[in-house]
C-alpha cells in the first residue's frame, strides 16, 4: 500500500532531468574554464595534463598585478564610500519622516539596477568629459561608487526592515539621545546588513566591465578590462587562470553574503559594543 | 515615653491622620487620537486621571486603542487634542527620553546584542549615571527579578518568563515615575502567567512605582488593578474598581466584556420595558418554594465543571445561565423556577 505523501514538486516526472539540464547549462562553461585553467598545454582547447604554470605566469606578470591591484584600490574605495552612502539612504528610507517625494528618491537610487549598463557607462563618460574631469583612478572610484550604492543599501534596507523599531523605541524609552541610540542600538543590530551590502558592492565593483572600459584611462585599467585586452590577442590559459582566481574571489565572497543574510545570523554576528558594565 | 504610650500615639495618630487624598500622577484630559489623515478614530473624549503610586490598568478588547494610549503616556505617539500632564507638568512637547516614565514592550524590545546586564545598564548609561552607580543598581534590579545569576547572558539564552522579568528590570532600573507594561503577560503560557500577575502585583507594592497595565484579559485586569478602566472602540466606557466594575457595571458592554453576565429584559420580570438587568451566573439558584421564583425557564443544558455546574435555562426567548455549587441533579426538559438575591440585580442604563 503506498503511503499518502503532500503535492512535492520534486516528485514530478521528469523534474530531477530538467534541474540537471539547467545546472548543466548554466555551470559547465565555468567548470570547463576552470578545468583549463590548469592545462599544461598553451593550446587552451587541448588537455595536456595538470599545471600550475599559468596561475604563476599570471600572478608574475607585472601588467597584471597592476591591473590587479587597481580593481582592489578602486573596488576597496568604491565600497566604502557607497556602504557609507548606503547606511545613510537606508536609514532616511525606512526610518527618516515620511517625506514627500520620498518614492521618487528611492527610485533614483535604484536608477543604476533597472538603467542598462552600457547608458549609465556612456553617461558616465560624457559625463566626465563634459567637466574635462581626467583624474584616473579617482574617475573610477566615483563611478564605482554611484553604481554600487544600490546594491549596498538593498539588504540594509532589509534588515532594518525585518528588525523592526522596537528596540530603537526601547533605547528612546531609556533616555537615549539619537545619536547614542544609532551608535549602541541601531548600527550593532543592522551590521549584518553593513557587511552583505559592503561585500555585494565590493563583487559588483570588482566585476564590472562596461563602466570601468569607458572611464578608465591609461595606467588605471582594472582587471576586467586588462583581461579583454588579452582576449583580442588570443584566448591564453593565462586568462583562464585570471578568470578562475576572480571566479573564487566572488563566489566566496557571494556565500558570504549568503550566510550573513540567513535569520540565525543575527545574534551571533551582531557584534557586542565594549562591555559598558564593570562585572563584579 | 513606655511602649503603652508609644502605642497610644500611634495608634491616634493613625486615627487622626485623614486618609492621604490621592494625588493624580498622570492626567489625560480630553485627547483624542485620528490615525491615517482623519480615516481611523484610534481614541475619543479620553479623561483619566492615574494616581500615584497606583496599580492602573486599561482594558479592552484587541483594537480598541490601548496601546495608542499608552505609547502617548511614554511620548512615542501625539494627541490630536487633548492634553496630558505627568506630574503636574505637561509633557506633551516632551519626547520619551525626556519623561520619566518607562516601559516593558509588548514583545520586550530587549536589545539581542547585550547582555541581561548592559540590557539594564542602558538607561542608567544614557543618563549618565557613573560606573559605581550603575553597578550598584544593576546588581540590586537583578536580585529584585531574582535573575542573579542570569547577568552576562543574552536574551536570545533565556526563556520567555525570564526575558519578561529582564524588560521589567530594564524599565525599573532608572527609577521612573511611572512604568508602562503593554500586555506583558501575554506571551506567557497560563501557569507562568499566573505566577508573573502575583510577581508584578508584589513588584508594585514593593517598588511604590505607579503601574500602569495595558490588557485584554478581564481576570488579569479584576486581580491585579487597584482601579481599571474599561475601553471600547476608543472610549472609556468605565472607571473604578475592579468590585465596582464587576458589581456595577455602567453599561451593556462593560457587563458584558467583565466575566460572565446575564442580561435579561426588563419586560421578562414584570419591570419597565426600556431597562435591562444584568445578573452574575454565580448569584443565581434554584428555587425551592415556589413564592421566591423570580424566572420560570426550561433546563436545556447542565455541564458539571468539577466544582461547579453551568446551568443553561431558556426563559422567554432568552437562555439565561446559572453557575451552582457541585453536581446538580436535575434533567434537561424540565421546568425549574429561578431566584436571587434583590442585590444580585444591577439595572443598566443604555
Ligand atoms: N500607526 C497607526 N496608523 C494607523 N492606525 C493605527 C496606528 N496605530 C494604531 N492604529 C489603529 O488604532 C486602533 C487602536 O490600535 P491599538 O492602540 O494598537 O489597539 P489595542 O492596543 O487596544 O489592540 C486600531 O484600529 C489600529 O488599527
Ligand atoms: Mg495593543
């Protein structure tokens, strides 16, 4: 006699090929760049066996490096100023007075999610050339930064959102003044938000391509844009090897994100100011 | 002077001492509450005058703006007229961290990132207090909730009864005038809560802070209060004391609302039409000489609840229930005469 089982999805006929299909899909150009990555041969199409020589070329050779370290400078800078923009938007969104026009500001702070990204990139450039503004690295880190500021303010709004006013209320009730009560209460409780929106922004501004092309000048190329310089010479395993470390880098960070943003993750993660009662 | 003497004057001091006039901590008069651009009348016509160092309750069904109320006592909401005055002095352009009222929120409120300590420590530390007192106060609020030895947990490691005596150690740590609990004990499953309603009582008299209790549940509201007042749909439909309110009720709803009652027509007892009597399950009885029946009805339903019986009688249209002492023998269908006592009625106005 079969057992009476609830409506699963994953009972369906046919289901369990389909998710395979879209994993499949969806995975294996990476898998096989990773895999490649680690060819011995110079011909990225055929295996020769295991190596770890481009990952050393790559990571040896001064060009990269450069472009390397000026992803992490623009990417690093970008996130803070945006994370700082961000907690402030955030804050006046879901606790600031119910202003008028209030919509329309959120909606503006959106702009750079729902704006293809070659407009903003083109804008951008226009933009900075309009005021004749050529201050290299620094032109990235604002562009960086405008188009980040969504992505960190998304899950800040969030958790602001699903932590609610009562304790904020309770501080106010116990004689805090705002600014104590955003220090001790406020910051501590919406921290893992802070920290998943800095990493989002932090991936966003490492990955960007089209942005970063159009405004960088020369001796300020990021790693995307010196990669697809090495592309229209030739696909190398060294890219490969580039493209595999930046695919780590993004997918750690991205799980981190991931178990920031789990509930459970509130009370451990919401960091304790200094001990502000002597113990006896 | 000799005991004897000592005694004496005592005793006629006791005697000559007028009873001391209660003076009014906190005073609402006239507010009035419209949430959502004139749409939802929260309160209306609210004038309640809380004494000190009084057990004070609101009560109400869910809805009827209780809350509103309260958080307009602690700052956190504005009058759309009306005034109210804490201490003589009116605080209505104070905001909550300039009053000295505190309050247990409905589902605590405590801060998840401290401890059971730094919880209670926050109000003394925004009000400057210095490291020595704080200590000494934290130390003496934990012994006075009996949670010693809870200090340098977080809330999330303790139990719902123990989080409720922390948000009240919390809020009785500064030293308020006044402390607001919103429905505190509603969390708590029956037995707890019935140990926590002894808790606060004695955590009252104790402390001689004025407690002003927010509930909807009429037995926790007649056992714990001094005075209560009884809310319907934004207005005050009584004031007084849990055995005036119970006794006397001023209307319908209030009769209702407060235990069990028997609202029969007064047309039904040979009396004005226009007026209802309202009669307690309790003070009914069965009438064994035909002269003392008040009320002919038919039995419909008894239920033996241990130590009593419900009796359920249909009498002219309406079922009238009667709650007797012990097993009641009597079988459904038959006739039985009612009666109470003349001081069992209470005429309502309508
Ligand atoms: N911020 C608000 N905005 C609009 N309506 C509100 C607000 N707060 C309360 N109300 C309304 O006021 C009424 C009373 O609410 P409340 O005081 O919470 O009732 P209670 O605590 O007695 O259950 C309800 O009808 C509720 O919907
Ligand atoms: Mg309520």
């Amino acid at each position: 006699m079969r057992k009476f089982r609830p409506f699963d999805w994953r009972h369906n006929p046919g289901f369990g090929t389909f998710t395979a299909l879209t994993i499949l899909f969806l995975y294996a150009p990476l898998v096989v760049l990773v895999v490649y990555a680690f060819n011995a041969n110079r011909l990225v199409t055929i295996w020769s066996g295991f190596s770890l020589k481009w990952f050393v070329q790559a990571v040896n050779d001064g060009n990269i490096r450069l472009a390397a370290e000026t992803s992490l400078i623009v990417a690093g800078c970008a996130t803070v100023c945006a994370t700082t923009f961000a907690i402030a938007a955030a804050l006046a969104f879901e606790r600031g007075w119910n202003f008028l026009g209030r919509g329309i500001a959120v909606g503006v702070v959106m702009i750079p999610l729902v704006v293809p990204e070659i407009v903003v990139a083109v804008t951008t450039l226009i933009f900075f050339s309009m005021l004749d503004m050529r201050i290299g690295m620094l032109n990235l880190v604002i562009a960086h930064t405008v188009f980040c500021i969504p992505f960190a303010m998304l899950p800040m709004q969030g958790r602001l959102r699903s932590m609610g006013t009562a304790c904020e209320d309770a501080a106010r009730d116990l004689y805090g003044s705002e600014w104590r009560i955003f220090r001790r209460i406020t910051l501590p409780l919406m921290a893992p938000g802070i920290v998943a929106g800095a990493i989002l922004a932090f991936v966003s501004s490492l990955d960007d391509f089209l942005i970063s092309f159009m405004v960088s000048g020369a001796g300020s190329t990021t790693l995307p844009v010196y990669v697809y310089g090495m592309m229209r010479q030739g696909v190398t395993p060294e890219v490969n090897a580039v493209s595999t470390i930046l695919l780590l880098i993004s997918a750690g960070l991205a799980v981190l994100v991931f178990l920031l943003s789990r509930p459970s993750a509130v009370s451990r993660t919401a960091g304790a100011p200094a001990s502000a009662v002597p113990s006896s | 002077m000799n005991v004897a003497d000592a005694v004496m004057l005592s005793v006629s001091g006791d005697r000559t001492l007028p009873e001391p006039a209660p003076k009014p901590l906190i005073e609402i008069s006239d507010v009035e509450k419209i949430f959502g651009g004139g749409e939802i009348r929260a309160l209306s016509d609210i004038n309640i005058a809380i004494n000190e160092c009084e057990f004070f309750t609101l009560l109400g069904p869910s809805g009827c703006g209780k809350t509103t109320l309260l958080r307009m006592i602690a700052g956190f909401e504005h009058p759309s007229s009306g005034n109210i005055m804490l201490a003589g002095k009116d605080v209505l352009s104070l905001p909550p961290r300039a009053r000295s009222v505190n309050m247990v929120f409905q589902n605590y409120a405590l801060f998840p990132h401290l401890s059971v300590a730094q919880n209670i420590a926050f109000g003394l530390e925004m009000l400057n207090w210095s490291k020595f007192e704080i200590s000494e106060r934290v130390a003496e609020v934990l012994a006075l909730v009996r949670l010693e030895s809870f200090r340098s947990r977080k809330p999330a490691q303790l139990s719902g009864g123990q989080q409720q005596r922390v948000a009240l150690a919390r809020a009785l740590a500064p030293r308020p005038q006044v402390l607001l609990l919103d429905e505190p004990l509603s969390a708590l499953d029956l037995k707890l809560r019935k140990e926590m309603q002894f808790e606060l009582k004695q955590l009252q008299r104790e402390t001689g802070v004025t407690f002003v209790l927010v509930t909807h549940d009429q037995e926790e509201a007649l056992a714990m209060s001094d005075r209560l007042v009884v809310m319907s749909a934004g207005r005050v439909q009584q004031l007084g004391t849990p055995q005036e309110i119970y006794g006397k009720p001023a209307n319908r709803f209030v009769a209702d609302f407060i235990g069990e009652a028997n609202l029969i027509p007064g047309g039904l007892l040979g009396r004005r039409r226009d007026v209802t009597l309202s009669i307690r399950p309790e003070r009914i009885e069965i009438a064994t000489v035909s002269s003392f029946v008040k009320l002919y009805g038919v039995l419909k339903a008894a239920t033996f609840l241990g130590a009593d019986t419900l009796m359920e009688i249909e009498a002219g249209g309406i079922v009238v229930r009667a709650r007797l002492r012990g097993a009641q023998m009597a079988a459904p269908g038959s006739e039985i005469g009612l009666c109470w006592p003349d001081d069992a009625e209470w005429e309502l106005r309508e």
